[in-house]
C-alpha cells in the first residue's frame, strides 16, 4: 500500500510513486465498484472486497452501471449512492442477514 499523507473526514490522501515521475497526490474515499453481474455487484472498501446480492440489497437491482459506481463515503461507516437514494452503513454490507429487508420496495 502507498504511503497515507493523512486522513481527513473519510478521505485518505497519499502518494503513489510507481504511476509516474512528477510529484502528485491522490485521494480516495477507500470504496471502489468493481463490477456488476447478474445476482449482484462488487466493491473494494478498504482494500476488501465485497459482494452485495440483490436479493439482499433490491433497491440496486434495476439500477445501472453509473448509478452503482456513484458512491459517496460521508464517514468511514457510511456508503451513499446519491443517484439511488441509497445509504448503507459497513455493517449492513458485511452481514446483510443482520438486517432483514422491512421496506416496502418492490420490484418495478
């Protein structure tokens, strides 16, 4: 992993001195989509990877690609996709069987 410079509301700040020559920053929130499949999509948090099924998470399973991959991380425990009217806390995507569905969502 790239050196952190530091962290700040959720964001980390770091070096990465293999892409190129001159001297940057970059900035990561710590999530990134991977990929969406037909029973569900993948996210890197933190360097882990997690799987989120549609049966477990419905509200994404009629979205697109953009809509998944606009994540925002207003706190280190808590995911937004602001497209969707989405929020998720780390707990619930680690352990969806924690917390049953009780929304009145329904497929489309």
């Amino acid at each position: 992993m790239s050196p952190t410079i530091f962290r700040e509301k959720g964001l980390r700040f770091f070096f990465f001195s293999r892409e190129e020559a001159r001297l940057h920053v970059h900035v990561s929130s710590g999530v990134e989509f991977l990929d969406v499949a037909p029973g569900g999509f993948r996210l890197r948090i933190d360097g882990r990877k997690h799987c989120l099924l549609f049966e477990h998470f419905p509200w994404f399973r009629d979205a697109s690609t953009a809509e998944l991959a606009t994540i925002e991380r207003p706190t280190p425990t808590h995911f937004r996709w602001p497209l969707l009217d989405v929020d998720l806390t780390l707990d619930s995507i680690e352990r969806p069987e924690r917390y049953p569905l009780v929304s009145g969502w329904s497929a489309r």
